[in-house]
C-alpha cells in the first residue's frame, strides 16, 4: 500500500482534526447509498456543510473506507466513525464492496498507520529528529518513549479518548502532553499509570468512563498517535499540567479546553 506521503508524525502546534475511518456501528447508525474510498495526498477535511469555507468536523487518511449518504453539487455527504459531515467530489471514489469489507480494509490501513507512528517515535528516530535545546530534556524523552509498555500506551491513549475524543488533534496531543508534564513534574507520580489514576484527578476515572473504554477497546489511531506523540516529547501546551473545559479561565484555549 502506498502511503502517498501521508502524515503521521507532524510536530506542527496547528495540525488538524481527529483522523478517523467507518467504524464497527456504521450500518446500524445510518442508510449508506455506497462506500467510497478517500483518494488523497494529506489528511481529508470533513466539513460541516458543502463548501471549504464550513467548519472542519474531523479527517481521513488516503485510502480510508467511508459510508456515502448523498451527493450534491461537486461533494458526497459522509460518514467515518461517528462523524457525519462533507468532501469534495474528486477525493472519494465509489467502490462496490460491502460493508464488512470495508471495515476489513480500514482494519488494515489502522495497523499501517499504527504501525509507523511506533517506528517514527523509536529511539532511533527521536535521537535523529527531535530538536531540543535541554539536551537532558532529550534524554529523558528518548528513554520514556523507549521504556514505556503497550499497557501504558493504551492507557495515554484512552485518557486522551475520553478527555479529549471529540477535540482537535492538536487537543489530544495537548492533553497527552499534560500528562507527560506530570510524570516529569516532583509533586505528581512519576509514570503513567499512577498519574493517571491519581485520587481526583481525571473525572473520566471517578466515573468510570476510563474503564469504559478500555474494555471496549474505544481509543482510535489518532489517540495512539496523539499519545506517541505526548511520548516523544511534543508539547503543544509547553510545561501547562491542568486543564478544563473553557470557562473565563485565563489560559492557553486549544478546542472546548482551556490548559494552564
């Protein structure tokens, strides 16, 4: 499969909205006329209404499988994943296939993607590529992202997901980032697990949304990505360790979130 030099490991504070596929409960949530498959060089924008100048409601990646509802005036009205909204005409192909295999397909470009983004944050690569000024910085960065196990990856994915699973991708990796800003912080836990799980300190963990999602498996490719990202040492929001939802609070806005 060619990637078409799709990004996937973009350090840029503006990058985009969540990318996602046609999931599991399409079929049952909305009466498809076809599927089409996403033809495109970067991340798709979904837009709210038929025009480039509405709201971005998320993104897909080249070669993603998507459910066409209409077609009206140079777009087709779609839905991947929970999101419903408009692309252009000429980066969606119809495709004659089912439903089921469809989501066999996405299945697979998720593991691509998957896939990559753990390579682009090997210890190699973040030696090679990230650009820091506090050599020590580095070092720590390099030896989390190189030590960290798959349970804590799901586990950054997850909080991400349930914090932040509606917001803009640049709002998941902030959200990773503060947790990453705890475990170097000396007045939080130092890993993972344990600022996570730290008394009253993630709402999603008080009500039981955080177990939730990790039974059913609910963090997508772009909260992997969001959290390999928080791994290597981005931080959209510098050294900030709260957040909340917008309310007055002085502070760095990213989406529905204020961090500070």
């Amino acid at each position: 499969m060619e990637t078409k030099n799709r990004k996937l490991f973009s350090r840029a504070a503006g990058i985009a909205a969540a990318v996602t596929l046609m999931g599991n409960t399409q079929a049952a949530t909305v009466m498809a006329s076809g599927i089409g498959v996403v033809d495109t060089t970067v991340l798709l924008d979904i837009h709210a209404e038929a025009s480039d100048a509405s709201a971005v409601l998320g993104q897909v990646v080249d070669e993603g499988h998507v459910a066409i509802l209409e077609q009206a005036d140079g777009w087709f009205r779609i839905q991947a994943g929970e999101i419903i909204g408009w692309v252009p005409q000429g980066n969606l192909i119809e495709t004659e296939i089912s439903c089921e295999e469809a989501q066999e397909a996405n299945q697979k470009v998720i593991a691509e993607i998957t896939e990559e983004i753990q390579d682009a944050v090997s210890v190699e690569n973040i030696q090679g590529n990230l650009v820091q000024e506090d050599q020590e910085s580095t070092a720590l960065q390099v030896q989390q992202a190189a030590a960290v196990s798959p349970e804590e990856v799901e586990l950054l994915a997850s909080i991400i997901y349930c914090e932040a699973g509606g917001e803009p991708y640049v709002g998941k990796v902030a959200v990773g980032s503060v947790v990453m800003n705890r475990v170097n912080h000396g007045e939080y836990p130092n890993t993972i697990r344990d600022v996570i799980y730290d008394r009253g300190q993630f709402s999603p963990v008080r009500n039981g949304s955080m177990q939730r999602a990790l039974q059913n498996d609910s963090a997508d490719v772009s909260c992997y990505q969001a959290a390999w990202e928080a791994l290597a040492g981005v931080k959209p929001v510098e050294d900030k360790l709260y957040f909340r939802r917008v309310n007055g609070r002085p502070g760095q806005v990213i989406g529905n979130h204020v961090f500070y």
